[in-house]
C-alpha cells in the first residue's frame, strides 16, 4: 500500500472508538531509511503516531511509552535506540500521548474521567490495537512480533499492559517503572521536600552540601565490591552515618554538616515515615551513592520550587481523587499517618498503579518481561522495583518467574540513564532473542561516554573484575552470584498493594469515574 492510501483505511470496529487518521507522509530527513508516519486520534483523544518503514520491514512492531504524566505524542525508544532493527529503520512502531495533550501540572485530569482511565492504561492498549490495524493493512500481514520498550511512567505503561492486556505484546522492557504511582507522586515526593524544611519553611539542606556527602558515602562504600572505581555496586551493602560529617567546634561549616543537616540526609534517604516510624514508602527511597542526583529535590538556594513538588502537588490536585480536583491543595495538607496513606492512595492505586504480581496470562501467552532500574535513581527507588520483583517471586514461584521474567540493576546509574556509572545500552535486543529464539538474557553491556564499559547480569548475579586488565573494560569482569543473597527489607504500610485481585476496571458513568 502507497503511504498516502492509508488515509482511506476504514478501521472501524479495530478498538473500542473510532479512530481518525488525519496525515500519512513519508519521512527521510534524519531517519536512517525512509518510513511513512501516520498521525490521527483514538477516541476520545488519544493522539498517536506510527511510523511504517517503506522498505525493509523485519515483521517486528516496537510500541515506546512516556514519561511524567505523558501528554506528548512523541516516538523515543530509549535505551532501545540502538538495537540493530531500531537503529536501521526496519521496525514498525508507534506511540500515544495517552489521551491529554501538555500539562504537566495534572489539570487535564479535573473533570475529565475518560482522561484518567486513557492514562491509566486505555491509551496503550487502543494504540496497540490501532498500529497493528493499520501495520496489517500496509504490509498485508500483520506483526511477527511485538513489543514495548519503556521507561519512568514508560515502565509502568509497560507493566500495566502484561497485567491487563497479557495478549498486546509478546516482550516487554520496563525500566525504572513508576508502577506504584499513587505512592511515588504523594508521599514519597512530598516527603523529599518537607523532610527538608525547618519550622518556618526554609531549607535545611542546599545542594552545595552533596558533593561533600557523596564524597564521603563513596569513601565508606566504594571499595565494598573490592573495587574502588567511583561506583557502588549494591548500596544495600552500605552502612553509611551521614552523623559522622558533622561539624566539630572551630571546623569549616563549608567541610562538614550541621546536626540539623545530618537528620536531613538520613531522613531523604530512609524515606517516609509516620511519627512511630512506621514506612510510609518502600524502605530506603534514595540509595547511598545516588546523592549527587539529590538536585531533583535538593535545591541550590532558598525560594526555589524543586521537581518533587511540582510532581506532588500535580497528582495530589488532580488524581489522588478521581471525582475531585484540588486545585489549592499544598504539601502542608497531607498527613503522614497510615489512616491518611490509605485514603490518600488507595482510590487510584486501583486503577493507576500497576502492582499486581499475577502475571500468569501473560507468562501463558509466552510473554516475556525484562525489568531494569538505576541504582541512583533519584525519580523512582529501585526498592520499589525490587519489591514488585520478590512480589512476582512469592506470588507465581520463583522457578516460574525465573522462565519469564529478568531484573537489571545498574550501578551509578540515575533515572532511566545519566549518572555516574555505565549508563546507556540496548534493552530491547535480549528481549527480542528471548521472544524469538528461546535465549534467556545473560549479560548486558553498559558504556559511558568517558569509555568505561560495565557488564550487568540478571539479578542477583553481579559483575567482579577478574583482576587482570583495565577496570574500565567489560571483557575484564565476569559473573558472580552472592553464596548469601542480599535480603531485601520490605516491611512497609503498603505492601498488601503488591496483591492481586483489588485492581478495578471503573466506568465513566454522568461525568464521574465509578470505582468498585
């Protein structure tokens, strides 16, 4: 079919809405072979984008998600990017803003029902449904394969398809997933900001003091994987007491920490908590490692407005109740009591956030699903990918999640890349050999651009350098599964949330969302 002819695709009946298609032109500037990219709307709103290579076509359809709360139609594969069929333009892909267009503040949200479920997880699966349409109608066949590559809010995306629609891709790659929404965007960013302010509102600790803090966290952990490279390997292994930098008399408060400034770092980095120090998140919201990332919530001086707030008070307003908008609602608002954690999360959690571990029908349909996450993320806490990862383990057996599933964790890697550490690498290809060939990923290798190559394994396996070589050389390190696994601490208010059974599909009935 000639791009142009896309156009007159009737594709009624291929989803739950009419589909509109509104432009098919065939693209070459800056791509690396030519492709037609049709553009139209899933209704509602749902904007989507699909890109159809004219020539070349490997029969594979590669689905990208958003990040934040979305509300761009934009196709960004990641750190899929360099898979050899993305790199050289002979995948079919396609994207959604997932039914709002720009902003970031929540308030597409207040009063419109319809849009919260196309975020929730409406969006991905019309678009799904729609791209493969219209990939069928191109080519005349449909997708050998297909897949989803993602990461932040991507990663949940991700994650919601295996649990709701298990039949919409066969491999999934989702990195650093904001699975547990309603939790990361209440109180766990709230938390960065107001366990940071003294009595009058000011900040304790400014983002000049985390140089100081870094230096010395890496100083006390850096050499506990028996390496000393700038990187901590696991932060869990790390007993860090930020109480030791504080300043003794006479001493340069630019060298050291005030006590007030000490309990600032301990409390940003164990997470939420009520006032009986019950968790109030997954332990540990920010890795010992990660501080050179604080910036995200840490600010350079006072009167600034950081990120956390913003992400905060952005679903604090306008999605923590779906019937009602808050548009005055401020931080000081929210109580850190488990009575409000419940009645602050739990409406949309159920239909938000992705955190059943019953993946059996998508295991049945020979899905297969690749976690990944950052050990210095400061967006999303590795913890929590962790915790969704024994869930699955507990919930399905190990040996059959061993079959289906992988976890990455990357040292010095912050949210979704950056950081310190080996930090850009291809996710999508291990998945595909794993869809299409029966092999279970191994080893993944992470490179930054000052050279250093890193291999990852699959959790638990670790990377040790086999003592010969540069340091800086993946060929150098070799696998190694700890005799005495690491335990993981998941004692928090909200792990019954990582359960299967409670998750609704509500209705838009008068303008308002019905939950059960």
């Amino acid at each position: 079919m000639g791009c142009a002819d896309v156009l007159g695709l009737d594709l009624g009946g291929v989803t739950d809405a009419p589909v509109t298609l509104r432009s098919a032109t065939v693209v070459t500037a800056g791509a690396p072979a030519p492709y037609c990219e049709v553009r139209g709307t899933v209704a509602p709103a749902n904007t989507i984008v699909v890109r159809l290579p004219v020539d070349g076509w490997t029969q594979r359809y590669v689905q990208t998600g958003c990040g934040g709360l979305c509300g761009n139609a934009n196709i960004n594969y990641g750190q899929a990017a360099t898979c050899p069929p993305i790199a050289d333009g002979t995948v079919a892909s396609a994207t959604t803003d997932m039914g709002h267009q720009g902003r970031p503040d929540g308030s597409w949200a207040a009063g419109d029902p319809q849009a919260q479920l196309d975020f929730a997880y409406r969006g991905v699966h019309v678009t799904a449904e729609t791209a493969k349409a219209i990939i069928t109608a191109f080519y005349g066949r449909s997708p050998a394969y297909s897949y989803f590559t993602g990461c932040s809010d991507g990663g949940r995306e991700g994650l919601m398809a295996a649990q709701r629609f298990p039949g919409d891709f066969d491999g999934i790659a989702a990195g650093a997933p904001a699975n547990n929404m309603a939790v990361q965007n209440t109180f766990h960013h709230a938390w960065n900001v107001l366990a940071n302010r003294d009595a009058d509102g000011e900040y304790i600790l400014l983002a000049g003091k985390l140089p100081l803090i870094h230096a010395a966290v890496l100083a006390a952990c850096d050499k506990l994987d028996g390496l000393r490279d700038g990187q901590i390997d696991d932060p869990r292994l790390c007993r860090f007491d930020p109480a030791r930098l504080r300043c003794h008399a006479g001493q340069d408060p630019a060298t050291c920490l005030s006590a007030a400034e000490a309990a600032v770092v301990r409390r940003l980095h164990d997470g939420a908590v009520d006032a009986r120090g019950r968790r109030l998140e997954p332990a540990v919201s920010h890795e010992w490692g990660s501080e050179l990332e604080w910036t995200l919530f840490v600010p350079a001086a006072q009167g600034q407005t950081v990120a956390s707030e913003n992400f905060a008070l952005s679903y604090l307003r306008y999605l923590a109740d779906p019937n009602e908008a808050r548009p005055g609602y401020q931080l000081s608002d929210l109580s850190f009591t488990v009575e409000s954690f419940w009645r602050t999360v739990l409406p949309s959690s159920t239909y938000l956030a992705a955190m059943d571990p019953d993946l059996s029908a998508f295991r049945r349909g020979g899905g297969k699903l690749l976690l990944w996450h950052g050990w210095n993320d400061q967006h999303i806490s590795p913890r929590s990918t962790l915790a969704y990862y024994d869930a699955l383990r507990a919930t399905m057996g190990a040996s059959t999640v061993d079959r289906f599933a992988k976890l990455y964790l990357l040292p010095g890697m912050a949210h979704c890349g950056g950081g310190e550490g080996p930090n850009t690498f291809d996710i999508l290809t291990p998945v595909m050999a794993w869809v299409e060939s029966g092999r279970p990923p191994a080893r993944i290798v992470a490179a930054k651009t000052t050279g250093r190559t890193r291999p990852v394994y699959p959790y638990p396996t670790v990377a040790r350098y086999d003592g010969t070589g540069s340091t800086d050389d993946a060929a150098n390190f070799v696998a190694h599964t700890p005799r005495v696994p690491v335990r993981n601490d998941l004692d928090w208010v909200g792990r019954p949330l990582y359960s299967h059974g409670y998750q609704t599909w509500p209705r838009v009935v008068d303008g308002r969302l019905v939950l059960r």
